[in-house]
C-alpha cells in the first residue's frame, strides 16, 4: 500500500467544509500507487462536491477550527461509487425458458433465429404496462445500488417500436429522478428486427436512426445511441447510418462489437468515435488499435460470456498492448445476463478474463466513468468531482474482487450525502 506524499495529496476547492471523514484508506483511483491509494487520509465535502483530500491528522485540525462535521470511519476503505456502464435495466418478462434450453444443448444464435432470445423481450415489453416496468427494474436497480453503484447506464431496445422504445426510456428518466443514482440513457434503437420489418429491413433502420431518434432525442430521453453489429442482428453499415444520424444530434454512441464474431464492428465504433465498444470476444488486432487510437473504451461484460458459457475470452493482453481502456459492467439483462451484483462482475473480470483487482477496479470506477463520457464529473476521488463515493469494511481493495456473495458495503455517498447501503 502506498502513502503519498502531503505535497501531493492536500488540495482544496474551499476553506470551508461541511463535513470530513477520517480515518479511511482512500482509493482514489487517480494518480501514483497502486489504487492510487493514501492511507490513514482524510475527505472534506463541501455540498455536493469533494472540497480537499489529505492527512487524516491535518483533515481533523482543520476541521475543527471551522467547525465542520467529524465522522471517524475507523479504517474503512473509500472508493469512487461504482459505475454500471452496460446495462439493459428494463424490461417485461424473464427468459428462463430459454436458460433451460441453452443448458440442453441450444445456442444463442438458434434461439434467436426461431424467435426467441429478444423478440420474445419485446413481447413480453410491449404488452408491460409503465408501472410494472418500472416496479422491476426498480428491484433490479436497488439490489446494484446495495453494492455500491452511484451512476448507471440503462439501454432501452426491448420495444423495437416507439411507443415501446419512449415509455423504456422513461422509465429509465424517472427512476434517476425517483432515487438518487445517476441515470444515463441509451437509445439501442437497432437491437434487432421486429417481426412487422422483417420485409422492410432497410426501412426499420431509416426509421430508428431518422424519426425515432429525432423525437426521442427532443423528448430529453437519449444521452447516447447503442447497436447490435452482429451476424444475427445488424450489419456495419446499418450500424453506421445509425451513429452518424447520433453524431449529427452531437450525441455519444456505444456499439455491442465481436460478442459472437469478428465482423468489423470495433473499426465502426472507432470511425464514429464512439464511447466504447462492448463485449469484443472477437476483435481483430486492428480493431483494437483503431479503438485505442479513437479513445473507445473496451467494456468487458464477463457475466454474459459465463450465462452464454462462451469459450473464448476478449483478448485482454492485446487490448492492453493497444493501449484500450478496459471498463467492466454486468450487463443486466433477461437473457444472456440476469445480473444485477457487481461485485460478481468484477470478481469475473479477474477469474475469466485474467484482469487483476487494480484493472477490475478501475474498470467500474475511473474507466467505466470514460466510457459514459462522464470522466469529468465522476470515477476518481478527486478535488472538485462529485462526492460520490463508497465506503467499505476491508482490509485491502483487493478484497473488492475477492469475495463471492458477500457485500462488505459500509454506506453510500451520493453528492454528498450518506444515503445508506441501498440508497434509500
């Protein structure tokens, strides 16, 4: 464990605190070290920001003279509030049909090609009245909280239609509103072809990337733009047509890339700029050097590579000599990944794709933050970022990764407020 020197570590955004915790083991997941750790530290928080970082003795000091509030955590650990960075959060129905079939022999691929997989989501979403979506993911939601998420992604693209695609995303909008977690939402317009285009493909795709888009973009709804560029789903071109109809709005794009195989969807996530591409148990070496070169963050979804019971992992030691960010997210979803722990996700990161704690980390905090666009706000304790942070009953961060079922979680700071391990 590293101790920063005081030079280092004291900064401030204002002589005037509200409160201060001392006592914690920080992992700031910024600067030198590893974790970027400081032990024995000290955080100040003004409102909804982080006002100073440093020596636990200093902090109380200081503290005392201005008359802000002391919490002692007692060697607690503090790291940013994780971050969700890939998820399809609501949804109707549940897909434990189609969990029994894979475990008899059936393949993703054929189950979506006989109708299931998620045509058999969109059913079951477009028949879901508003309240019950939100009432699931709600549930789903609150159990991601529990283990220390502050900020989430949650995609819509279980309507495939736009009645069904507005309602998924407000959902999404009044569940940021109704709790305290911070909500970013993605339209996945092009997730897969409903069954009234199957002899308009084209026509589909002119319609999410053109009308559809438009309307919801003006609604408030779309923070970015996702697409299934896959064999079973949607081509690169139609991929592309979709991410500059987002970039001509001036929104992000993410892109599910290489999930099944290599069909160049890495190099259209670059080409666009997009945020990250996800999945990328295919990606070819020139993929991966596009990506660095765009600054495409590599999310790695290790929850659904273990419900698929896939056998080729991403090419985590190319991506890494490419110099791509790795982000790790669950994937929450009803078919490939009924998830709804990070910390699985992050243990999975290590044991399945060979990330070590320190990468895993990183991967729901600083390099999640990037692949939202959000770096600038959230993801690293740092001066002047939103206190948004996690407090933790262990002895080393590496513990974050360690541990299966349990939840070693102490509270929850959302913008600075201690808002309990469930976020109510």
């Amino acid at each position: 464990m590293v101790i920063l020197a005081v030079s280092y570590v004291v900064q401030k955004i204002s002589d005037k605190w509200d409160q201060v915790w001392l006592g914690a083991n920080i992992a700031t997941m910024a600067g030198a070290g590893a974790y970027g750790s400081i032990q024995d530290a000290a955080l100040a928080v003004r409102g909804e920001r982080i006002a100073w970082l440093g020596t636990a003795e200093e902090g109380r000091q200081r503290a005392q003279a201005q008359g802000a509030s002391i919490h002692d955590v007692r060697g607690q650990w503090i790291t940013p509030g994780f971050i969700d960075c890939h998820t399809h959060l609501v949804y109707g129905g549940n897909r434990v049909e189609e969990f029994e079939q894979r475990l008899c022999g059936a393949s993703y691929e054929e189950i979506a090609r006989a109708g299931g997989g998620i045509q058999s989501t969109m059913r079951e979403t477009r028949a879901a009245s508003k309240e019950s979506l939100y009432d699931s993911a709600l549930r789903r939601l609150r159990c991601l909280m529990a283990e220390g998420v502050t900020t989430i992604e949650i995609k819509s693209g279980y309507g495939l239609e736009l009645a069904a695609e507005r309602r998924s995303l407000e959902v999404a909008q009044q569940l940021g509103a109704d709790l305290p977690i911070s909500v970013r939402k993605t339209f996945l317009g092009l997730h897969a072809l409903p069954p009234e285009f199957t002899e308009h493909r084209q026509r589909f795709v002119d319609e999410v990337s053109g009308p559809w888009l438009n309307a919801l973009a003006a609604a408030g709804l779309v923070d970015a733009v996702d697409s299934f560029c896959e064999t079973i789903a949607f081509s690169v071109a139609e991929t592309e047509q979709f991410l500059r109809a987002a970039k001509q709005l001036g929104l992000g794009a993410h892109v599910h890339a290489g999930q099944l195989s290599d069909v160049g969807a890495a190099q259209a996530a670059a080409k666009w700029g997009a945020l990250s591409a996800d999945h990328l148990e295919f990606v070819s070496a020139d993929g991966a050097r596009a990506m660095a070169a765009a600054g495409t963050v590599a999310v790695l979804l290790p929850t659904a590579y273990y419900t698929l019971r896939q056998t080729t992992p991403p090419p985590v030691d190319m991506l890494r000599s490419a110099g791509v960010p790795l982000a790790v997210a669950t994937d929450s979803n009803p078919g490939t990944s009924p998830c709804t722990s990070i910390l699985l996700a992050l243990s999975m990161a290590c044991t399945l794709f060979g990330l070590t704690p320190e990468e895993a980390l990183a991967g729901v905090t600083r390099e999640a933050a990037r692949a939202l666009g959000v770096s600038n706000e959230v993801g690293t304790i740092e001066v002047g970022k939103r206190a948004d942070l996690a407090f933790w009953r262990i002895g080393r961060a590496a513990e974050l990764c360690y541990g299966l079922g349990g939840n070693p979680l102490a509270a929850v700071m959302y913008r600075g407020k201690i808002r309990g391990a469930a976020g109510s």
